[in-house]
C-alpha cells in the first residue's frame, strides 16, 4: 500500500489487517489483552506496533509505543492514517496516553480509523498539548543565561 494524499476502505482494511497481523505477536500474558496498531508515514511506509507487557505492570509498551520507535528506527517522519485493534481484530480506541503520543508524531491532520469512524486527530484529542506549546514558552538565550548566572551568584534577575 503506497500513500499518495487519498486513502480509499480498500486501504484503509489493508492497514486493519496489517494491524490484526501484528497483534497477533502481542506478548500480554498478564492482561490477555493483546493489540495491533499499523500507521501510514507521509512517505508512504507502513509502520506496525504490539503491545509488549511486563510482570512489573508500569513498564508496560503500549502498541502506539511500538509503531512510534518503528516511525524513528526506520527513518523518521509524520504519521497520516493509523488504525489499532484488539485481540478480536475490533478497532478500538488509542488510550489517552497514547492520543498525545499519535499527536506528536502525526499532529492534528492524523487521520484515525476509530470506533465512531474516521476521524482527525483534532477531534480525537482536541486542544492537545504539544511541541508549540512548549516553544511557545521557551527561554531567549539571554534570559536562561541571565537566571544561570543570578542562580550561580546567589542573586536575583
């Protein structure tokens, strides 16, 4: 499946399948739980995820987890279709951890196949909070140098 800008069902069933694939190599003997998550990158490459569980339950991987370091192993880009199922193939929703995740490396224009539908990041996680908001409130160079130096002296700025 290449992306060209237009996804048709036809494709959006092979990203399914490609997630019900990979869900089946899910390792949950502890929740049961076993998903898939399969995405499109801007470039065209299929990326794919499972969750991967721990005895310690906190270190757990979620599938989203996956299919984003596969995103960077594999050289990078944006995410623009993504579908993640459960361990009867259903789509199901990402949780809202992973939602951030998705927005981080897909932002608003992400398309999701989701439980109500095909629906845009945007409404999927709306006012999401992301890498704007944090250049938003990024030091200048001359004041982090201001506070280090006040901080280092013991005064003030």
């Amino acid at each position: 499946m290449r992306h060209s800008g237009r996804v048709e069902q036809r494709d959006w069933d092979e990203l399914r399948s490609a997630a019900v694939e990979v869900m089946g190599r899910a390792y949950a003997p502890y929740s049961g739980y076993p998903v898939g998550a399969a995405a499109l990158v801007d470039d065209g490459r299929l990326v794919v995820g499972c969750n991967v569980e721990n005895a310690a339950y906190g270190v757990v991987l979620c599938a989203e987890c996956g299919l984003v370091s596969q995103l960077h192993a594999s050289g990078g880009g944006r995410l623009t279709h993504f579908v993640c199922v459960n361990g009867a193939g259903e789509v199901i929703m990402p949780c809202g951890r992973c939602r951030q995740l998705l927005f981080e490396h897909g932002g608003r224009d992400l398309l999701l196949w989701t439980v109500s539908g095909v629906r845009p990041m945007s409404e999927v996680l709306p006012d999401a909070f992301g890498p704007d908001d944090l250049a938003a409130v990024a030091p200048t160079p001359d004041a982090s140098t201001s506070t280090a130096t006040a901080t280092a002296t013991g005064g003030e700025r």
